[in-house]
C-alpha cells in the first residue's frame, strides 16, 4: 500500500526524508501528509460504498418479488436507515475530503493543510463511528430503523442501536467540523502569492462554501439528535406531544440540517465537474466568475427551503408557498451552473478519455435528477408524491449518477497525478458503460413506480409494482458487481502501468498539472516545485 503516493521510479529525489517517518501501518496511523490523508479517506469512502452497497443488495434481493421472502420487515427497516446513513456519511462526505485533502494544497500551492494533525484526527475519528453504526446491528433490538431521517416519534422508541447511532453521528459531525476548519484555513491562509480568490480553481471554490455550509449545519443535526437523546434518556418532551413538545419540530430542525446536506454532497461533485470539463475541451472555464456566484447562491439559498420536505404535515398555505417558490428559485443559478459547463464544451476541442466520460453522464443524469427534484417541490405533486419512490429515484439520480459519477471522474482524472501511472483505458470506458446503463435500469423504473403510487421504505408491495421491481433489482445487482472493475482499475494503476507525464491531459490548466507525477511526498517539508 506504501506505493500509493510515494515517488515510484525517477522521483526518488522527492523524499529523501523517507527514512525519518514510521513506516508500515504506523505510517498511515501517524500521518500528518495532506495526500496520505487523501488517500486513506478514499479508502475508507470506498470500502463504506462497498458495506452500504451490501446493504442495497439485501434491498434490493427482498424488493426482487413481491411477498417476505429474505428478511424480516424490521431488518429491512435497518438496511434502508443504515443504507442512507453509511453511503451519506460513511461514503460521499468523507469521499469529498479525500479529494479536498489531495487537491487543494496542489491547487493553492500551499505546502499542505493548515492543521496537519487536526487533519489525522479528523480522519481517524471516522472508523470508529462507522464501527458503532455496524456494531449497532448486533445489539439487543437492532440497528435504528426508523430511516436515515430519524424521524421521532419511532426512534424515541427504538433500543440501544439508535443511541450507538446518535453516537455515531456526533463523532462524523465533529469530524466534519474539523475538516472544514481545515479546508477554510488553508484556503484563506495559505495560498500562494497571485493565487487571489477569484484565481482558484473552481474545485477550491466549491470546497470553501461547502465548509462554510458544513459548519453552520453539522451543529444543528448534533443540536437535533442530543434532543432526541435527552428525549429517550433523560425525562424531556421535545418531541413527545404528550409532554407538550411536537414530533414535528424534529422534521424542521433536521431538514435544516438535512437539505443543506444535499449541497454539501454535490457542490464538490460540481468543482471536480468544473476542473474536468475544460480540460477535455481544451477551453478555460465558461463564466468562471458567475460560476463562483452560482455556487454562493445555491448555499445561500439552501438554508431557505428546508419545509419542500414537509409539505405534507400540515403547514400554513402562505409558507408552503414561500417554501416552495424558495425551492423553484435554486433552479436558477443551477441552471447557469449547467449552462456555463455545456458552453465551455461549445466549440471545444473535445476528447473522451473516462473522466470527461463520467462527467458528460454526469451532466446528463444529474439534470433529470435536477427537474424531477423541480417536481417535487411543486406543492400539488409533491402531495401526491411524497414518501413514493419517485422521491428515492429523484435523488439518487443527484447522489449516485451526480456525486458518485463526479467522483468516478474525479478518480481517474487525477489517478496519474496521485500514482504516477495512467490508468487502463479501456477498463475506465467499461466501468463507465456498465455504471451508466445499469445505473439507469435500477434507478429509471422508480420514477414509474413512484408515479403508480409505491411507497418507499416498505419490504413487500403489490402484484402490479412487480415488473418494474424486478428490473430495477437486476439493475441494482449488475451497478454494484460493476464497481469490481473500478476496483481492479484502481489497483492496477496503482501498482503499475504507463508512466504518466507531469501533464497526461494535454490542455490541463489548474496549478496541480504543474507539479511532477506524482506529486511529491512529503510536501511539508519539501514545498512544491513549480515548473
Ligand atoms: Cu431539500
């Protein structure tokens, strides 16, 4: 594994201080290097992908026909909750650090993060919690199963899972805090000299607010769930009608939380889109500066719509309204975002290597993610479609074929960078294929048979969901064995292949590409080399 971000053949000069580091387990254990860090939280956002997508496999299997045939209704309730809460916090949150802690520095030319050891905390905290997650499934009365949501008053009632749970989630919160006081440091203090803020590449740009983002919402959920702890434990009635409190308060202070969430999940996919779509078509950036706005105002306004997930419990007509007029309104700078990446493409010279592959199929599902989320935030069809698999087909199109794919890009965009070496081409190409076509199978069928009335979260349905289901089950079965071969793709490049030039695209333009592959190891002590 040491081989990962160490100068491989015609580098050694770049760490000639190899002998003054602990090496073996300790070495990835003691850590304070931005790109080791990097490294370990893709891994670990990785391996969560793999534990969550088992947990989709189960889903999926007992969703393969109607009646019970492979679970019981409760434990299906567990692999839905865990589901959510693995891939969310187990796997795209800590996937976009990962690039974040590689990147940023390169793209600042900042030695390394602000707070090298803070940074090895805020990683080394993630473990443990997802451990407690697992751990959970094991305890007298399961894992929380009251969906990723947590809604009370069912999980006031649940047993000591959900309080390993509300442990866990503290634990990812504090190390998403931590992050983002790193990422918002070493972007504000450590850039180097002419690299002005509205010089960075986008990539930085949508870090930076979605740290911002992060800060001011992490709270909120822990806020959230401490009162949800205080209920089940200490005598309280937040969320207890029947002490005076109100189980919907819970839905306003989580979606508070829980819509920003959503932008913290994409606009780092959007950064890393922004860096690989110029690239591929030998053209700077469309509207760089009304990209950065575009972004600023999406954060901004997402802490202004969280009730387009409450629309039905009952609240005042004139705040529906606003709610959902507030949500019609993110289209906006959206839709310059989308229109800014098809016009840098507008004449380009355009080449398909995998991650303009993935960042194309990313344009393409991320956009019908992006209206049918528009749908539902039309009150009317909301109402009618709330609680349906419409709602579950609407964002995995924005998490899966949005961030997900963003990140696949993301991946073999900079893998020369990161190892050294080029990728296998062609296996990048069917890792695309394969995730692009079965992708839609599994996710496609949902939206027909959330708009026939299927509500989500339940283990059986009727005969008439039972086509639609199958398809999408095999859909579901062919997605996740098709990650075996970005898994082989990885490792493979990892640990050989064509040497990659310090700039493998021709036409890359972001600071990173002026620094030899890979990059330098320890860039604390050896500060980047421009050349
Ligand atoms: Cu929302």
């Amino acid at each position: 594994m040491s081989s990962i971000t160490q100068p491989i053949g015609g580098h050694e000069h770049a760490h000639d201080d190899h002998a003054h580091h602990p090496t073996g387990i300790m070495r990835w254990v003691t850590t304070t290097n931005h790109k080791d860090i990097g490294t370990l939280y893709l891994w670990f956002s990785f391996t969560m992908f793999i534990v969550g997508g088992c947990m989709a496999f189960v889903i999926r299997a007992e969703l393969f026909e109607p009646g019970l045939q492979i679970v019981t209704p409760e434990f299906f309730n567990e692999m839905t909750t865990l589901h959510g809460l693995i891939m969310i916090f187990g796997a795209l949150m800590p996937g976009a650090v990962g690039f974040a802690n590689w990147m940023i520095p390169m793209q600042i030319g900042a030695p390394d993060m602000a707070f090298a050891r803070m940074n090895n905390w805020s990683f080394w905290l993630l473990p443990p919690a997802a451990l407690m997650l697992l751990i959970s499934l094991f305890v007298p009365g399961g894992a929380a199963g009251g969906g990723w949501t947590l809604y009370p008053p069912l999980t006031i009632e649940q047993g000591m899972g959900m309080d390993l749970t509300i442990f866990a989630i503290h634990i990812m919160g504090a190390s998403s805090i931590m992050g983002s006081i790193n990422i918002i440091t070493t972007i504000l203090n450590l850039r180097a000299p002419g690299m002005t803020l509205m010089k960075m590449p986008l990539f930085c740009w949508t870090w930076l607010i979605t740290a911002y983002l992060l800060i001011a919402v992490m709270p909120v959920l822990a806020g959230a769930v401490t009162m949800l702890l205080t209920d089940r434990h200490f005598g309280t009635s937040f969320f207890n009608a029947a002490g005076g409190g109100d189980p919907i308060l819970f839905q306003h202070v989580f979606w508070f939380f829980g819509h920003p969430e959503v932008y913290i999940i994409i606009l780092p996919a959007f950064g890393i889109i922004s860096e690989i779509i110029p690239t591929f078509s030998r053209k700077p950036l469309f509207g760089y500066a009304s990209m950065v706005y575009a972004v600023a105002a999406i954060a901004i306004l997402s802490f202004m719509v969280w009730a387009h997930h409450m629309f039905t419990t009952g609240l005042p007509t004139a705040g529906i309204l606003f709610y959902m007029y507030a949500t019609m309104l993110i289209a906006v700078p959206t839709g310059v975002k989308v229109f800014n990446w098809l016009a840098t493409m507008w004449k380009g010279s355009i080449s398909l290597e995998a991650p303009m592959m993935f960042a194309l199929g990313f344009l393409f599902l991320f956009v019908i993610g992006g209206f049918t989320g528009l749908v539902l935030g039309i009150v009317p069809l909301d109402v009618a479609l709330h609680d349906t698999y419409y709602v579950v087909a609407h964002f995995h199109y924005v998490m899966v074929a949005g961030t997900l794919f963003a990140f696949f890009g993301g991946v073999y965009y900079w893998l020369p960078k990161w190892t050294g070496h080029m990728y296998d081409e062609s296996l990048a190409k069917w890792h695309f294929w394969l995730s692009f076509i079965l992708f839609n199978v599994t996710f496609f069928p949902m939206h027909f048979l959330g708009l026939a009335g299927m509500p989500r979260r339940v283990p059986d349905y009727p005969q008439q969901f039972a086509d639609w289901n199958m398809v999408s089950s095999i859909g579901a079965f062919g997605f996740g064995l098709s990650q075996l071969v970005f898994l082989y793709a990885v490792i493979k490049c990892i640990r050989g292949g064509k040497p990659a030039p310090a700039k493998p695209w021709d036409g890359a333009t972001s600071l990173e590409w002026t620094l030899p592959s890979p990059a330098p190891y320890h860039s604390f002590e050896t500060p980047p080399v421009v050349r």
